[in-house]
C-alpha cells in the first residue's frame, strides 16, 4: 500500500562494515515493494565500484550513490539524489546506507536534514545494525562499554546514537549468545529499543517493518559527542579497494565457481583482518555475490548454480587493515589468478585504493 504522506521517509541504514546493511535494506526493500509501495535506496562510499549499488540494482531497485566519502562530508550531494529521485520516482521509502567506518550521523545528517530539508523527507528511524556473528566472537574482545582504541570509540559510537538497535544474523546465534549479546547491548545503550533479525531465517523483519510504516512523529536521535581526532584514526586504520573488471571464455565457466573460488583465495590471504571484502559477478544467467566479514564467507545467489556463461562482469570491493598499495597488488594478483585458472580473457580493468580522509562534515548540530 502507497503511504498517504507525501513526503518520502529517509531510513539511515548505519553499522560498521559488513553488520548486514545492504542485506537488510534490499530484504526490507523488497518486502515493502511487495506491499505495493515504492522504494529507492541511496548507497555511500569513499571511492567508486560498487557492489552495494550494482546488487540493488541487479534486483531492479533504484538506487543513487553518493560517492568519494561519506554522506556527512557530502551532504550536498545527499540532498541532491533525494530531490532528484522524489522528481522522478516519487518514491514512499528511501533507505540510505552511510559508509560502514562513518558515525555522527545524527549530528551531520539527521539534525541538518530536519532543520533544513523538512518538505523534502519525512525522517524515519535511524536503524543501526549490531553485527550478530561479530557480537558472539570479535567484539567480545572490544572494551565497547570503556572504549580506548579508535576501533572500539568508533563502534561504540555507531550503536549509541542509533534509534533502533537491530542485533543482525540472529540465524548465527544460539538463543543464549543472543540473549547475551542483547544484554550487553541493553547495558550499553541503556533504554534503546533492540530488535533481533536475519534476513536468512526472516526472524525480525515484520517487526521492522511495522515500525517503519508507523506514521507517529518521532524524535531525532541524540548527537553523541565524539573526539573527531579518534575518529578520523579509526577510519585510517583501513585500506580501502574497489575494482572492476570483465572476464570472458570460449570454454563457458561457472559464475559460481569463480566467485567463491575468488573470495576463497582471498580469505586465506587476509584471513580474520578483513573488515569486509565482497565480491559481486554479474552475467547473463544472474548473478552471485558473496562476502566476507568477521572471517566468515558467504554467499547469496540469483542465479542457477549449474548455469555456465562466456562472459561474466566482476565488481570486488575490499576493506581490511594495511597499506592500500598492499591490497591494490593483492587485488590484481588475486584477478589474475582467477583469469589463469579458469583460461579466461581479461578487459575493462579499473580501479581505486586509498586510505579514507579525516572526515570534515558540512554540518554538525550539537
Ligand atoms: N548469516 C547471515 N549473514 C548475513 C545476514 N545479513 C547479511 N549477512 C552476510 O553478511 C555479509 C555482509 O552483508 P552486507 O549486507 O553486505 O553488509 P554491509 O553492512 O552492507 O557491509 P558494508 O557495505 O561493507 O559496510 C554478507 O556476506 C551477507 O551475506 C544474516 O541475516 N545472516
Ligand atoms: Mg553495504
């Protein structure tokens, strides 16, 4: 069903790399394109190359990216997508995902976006995204609670500013590592609202969704303060890598088999210090992406898995502590690899590696 306000709502998708965000606004997305609403979703980057946008897309939803840093620093050019997709597809939802090392969101996007673009959208709530398979494994070693590390000050920043808590991959948790991880987060961000969900088993998403439909006037999450010096240090400490690049055979070949054979080689070179790396293979016959985040592969996949192709495109999209110049290289020698084995012709290579700048937003209300 449309919704009756004109306005569009603005859903802010937030959570480090690889928490499920993308999953959860394409699963979100699509139910409620389902319902018979219209829905865009806006992706964020600090370079170009996507597979978040190349995904939504793949699953024929509309989607804008703001790209070359974070909606925060870009905040202009935020503004900008929202008012050209509600001139041309007068959309009743718009899911919005800020880069996965970005917080202060509600201080540099959801204050100034009330303030100053009220007629533009109506603002929902700012979801944030608690990685389950994360909560019960490395963040058990985080000091989130008197966080010292910039790692630690950045994700315990993002989970204290949300509106809603969403505790992601519950599929991964046994009952008690999910009731231990929502304990932890209650105490945490004392009096949020947590909502447990996967979008594998679909556990949560009703809930979600419910919320979202709710037309209740809602408050503005508020700004937490942040040491902007921590921060920016907690964004430098990753390398970041996008590429591109099309692969075609004489002999058909598996689009399946050279996706995971790929992100499998890449495992074992980055092992448990990829934030996230994911790839995405497009072709004829569908397409596969699959993912890596907190030392776990996994794939989702809409295409046949027997289904052979010539010619596939590939999108590989890379964030992991170290040198860009380091994971540029591993990059490349790991498309070779894949081009070698498989006896596949390689064209269209491009690609960006870089260190995120410190972020300077437009605005900041506090
Ligand atoms: N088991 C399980 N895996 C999930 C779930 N949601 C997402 N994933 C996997 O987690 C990985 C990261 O998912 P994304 O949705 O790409 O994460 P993201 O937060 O958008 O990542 P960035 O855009 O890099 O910050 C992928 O391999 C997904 O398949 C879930 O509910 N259960
Ligand atoms: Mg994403």
């Amino acid at each position: 069903m449309r919704k009756q306000n004109t306005r569009p709502k603005l859903i802010l998708i937030g959570g480090f790399l690889g928490s499920g965000k993308t999953t959860l606004m394409m699963a979100l997305g699509e139910e409620l394109a389902k319902q018979g609403a219209r829905v865009a979703v806006v992706t964020n980057d600090q370079g170009e190359f996507l597979v978040d946008t190349a995904y939504a897309r793949s699953k024929g939803l509309t989607a804008g990216e703001v790209l070359g840093g974070c909606f925060c620093c870009n905040f202009g050019e935020l503004v900008g997508i929202l008012e050209n997709l509600e001139e041309t597809q007068k959309p009743d939802y718009i899911f919005a995902e800020p880069v996965g090392s970005c917080t202060d969101l509600a201080a540099t996007v959801l204050g100034p976006m009330k303030l100053y673009h009220d007629e533009l959208v109506e603002l929902g709530p700012y979801l944030v995204l608690a990685d389950g398979g994360r909560m019960r494994g490395e963040y058990e070693h985080l000091r989130l609670e008197q966080p010292v590390t910039p790692r630690e000050v950045l994700v315990a920043h993002q989970l204290k500013e949300a509106s809603i808590l969403i505790l992601s991959k519950d599929d991964l948790l046994s009952v008690q590592d999910r009731d231990m991880s929502v304990a932890r987060l209650k105490r945490l961000v004392p009096g949020a609202q947590i909502i447990h969900c996967s979008t594998q088993s679909g556990v949560g998403l009703e809930a979600i969704i419910t919320m979202l439909k709710d037309s209740r006037p809602l408050n503005l999450p508020v700004p937490v303060d942040i040491d902007y010096d921590v921060y920016a240090a907690a964004e430098a400490e990753l390398g970041w890598y996008n590429g591109l690049a099309s692969f075609s055979s004489k002999t058909p070949f598996s689009p399946t088999d050279l996706a995971m054979d790929m992100m499998s080689d890449l495992k074992r070179e980055l092992g448990g210090d990829a934030a996230h790396a994911k790839i995405l293979v497009t072709s004829a016959a569908g397409s596969i992406k699959a993912g890596l985040a907190g030392g776990r592969l996994q794939a989702e996949s809409a295409i046949d898995h027997e289904a052979v192709v010539d010619r596939v495109g590939l999108t590989l999209n890379i964030r992991t502590l170290g040198a860009p110049e380091k994971l540029e290289a591993a990059a490349r020698r790991l498309i070779e690899e894949a081009a070698r084995r498989y006896g596949l012709e390689e064209s269209g290579y491009r690609s960006e590696a870089l260190i995120p700048g410190a972020p300077k937003p437009t605005h900041r209300l506090r």
